[in-house]
C-alpha cells in the first residue's frame, strides 16, 4: 500500500473529523454498537509507535525516480502513472490508439465498439499476459481533428475523433519486447509529465485536454 501526499492541513482535518466523530450519536447499548467515546484518536506519529518492533516502511522514492527511468511501474508511486507511447516526432507522446475496425455481424457490418478496440489496442501493444479492467463502455473524453488540420485531402470524411477509454491495470507484465516493435518510446507517466510534452508537442489546448482528462 503506497500513500499519498498530505499536506498540514489535511492531517489537521483528519484529526479534528476524528475528535468530532466521537461525539456523534450515542445507541442503546442492547444494539451492539459500542460508544463513541471509547474510540480513540491517534497521531501520525502514535500510528507509527505501533509498527512492529524493526518494522520500517519502504521509501515512496524510489531507484527509477531518482534516475528519470519511464519504463517501470516502480515510479511515482504517490499518483497514478499512465502507459504513454510514441510513435515518431509527428505522432508525438500519446495513449495507444487504433482505428476503429469494421466487423462482420450476421448479414450485416458494423464498426468495433470503443471497448472492443480497446481490448484490441491492448493485446497489440502490451501482449496477453498484461491484464486489465475495463472501467465502463462511454469514454471520458474525444478529441476532434480536422482534414485540414490533418494535411488530408480528397476524403469524404470532414476529420477523426479520437475516444479515450478509461482502464486501469490489474496485474501481469508489459512484454516489452513486442511494445518496442511498435513504438519508438514509451513509458509511464503521470499527468503533469504527460501534460508537459503534450504542450510542447501540440499546443496549450490538447495540453490541457490531457490535463484535465488524467
């Protein structure tokens, strides 16, 4: 379990929440529920005073931090890390993406769901044994490109929206072997490194796009 940063603050809220749930309401004693005032509030440091004896927490810092190394999840382990890919200068430092595939269904065809395409997009980039969750079927966010905006002439379409799906990572490890055939770079990143190179890439707006959809 890695915790996150806390500010004075925060820990003084936390405190004085405690020190007022003790005076909550109190119940018949014959409903089992016990007094609040029998609970007692501790410190950071009192906390601590009950680690068994040797007992000492692993840094949050860790080797990877220390030398900027992005290709690990042993980094920045107080906020989340997102996979981060790069395809070539003019793609820039993005999420793995693909197109949306069009299937067969029955007698008809029909365009792949997001979530299809994600599970695809999965298995492309981090291999089989790379497990994860699937949030939910709606995106968090899209973004829109124009033909123009593209350098795309004589199309039919007017540009390309791309959905981001949400899905966190739940055990397994990246083959990397497979990720490097496919990228030029990749790492794990948190939301400022992303929003930074974002910027510089691409502009303020997709920036903070990725700044507030992280």
């Amino acid at each position: 379990m890695v915790t996150g940063d806390t500010e004075g603050w925060d820990e003084d809220y936390g405190m004085l929440r405690a020190e007022m749930d003790r005076w909550g309401k109190v119940y018949p004693k014959e409903l089992g529920f016990g007094d609040p005032m029998d609970s007692v509030v501790m410190t950071k440091e009192e906390l601590y005073e009950l680690l068994p004896e040797g007992f000492t927490p692993m840094p949050r810092e860790t080797p990877a931090d220390a030398s900027g190394f992005l290709q690990t999840l042993d980094r920045k382990l107080k906020t989340r890390v997102y996979l981060t890919i790069r395809h070539n200068d003019t793609d820039g430092w993005i999420v793995p993406t693909l197109d949306l595939n069009e299937v067969d269904s029955g007698n008809a065809k029909k365009d792949e769901t997001i979530v299809e395409c994600a599970k695809r997009a999965v298995k492309l980039y981090c291999g089989g044994d790379f497990n994860v969750k699937y949030i939910g079927n709606a995106p968090m966010g899209v973004t829109m490109a124009t033909n123009e905006e593209l350098g795309v002439e004589d199309s039919a379409a007017f540009g390309v929206k791309t959905f981001y799906l949400r899905i966190q990572y739940d055990e397994g490890k990246i083959d990397e072997e497979r990720l490097g055939k496919n990228v030029e770079d990749w790492g794990w990143l948190d939301r400022d490194e992303m929003t930074e190179r974002v910027k510089e890439e691409k502009g303020e707006k997709i920036g903070n796009f990725f700044h507030y959809l992280l």
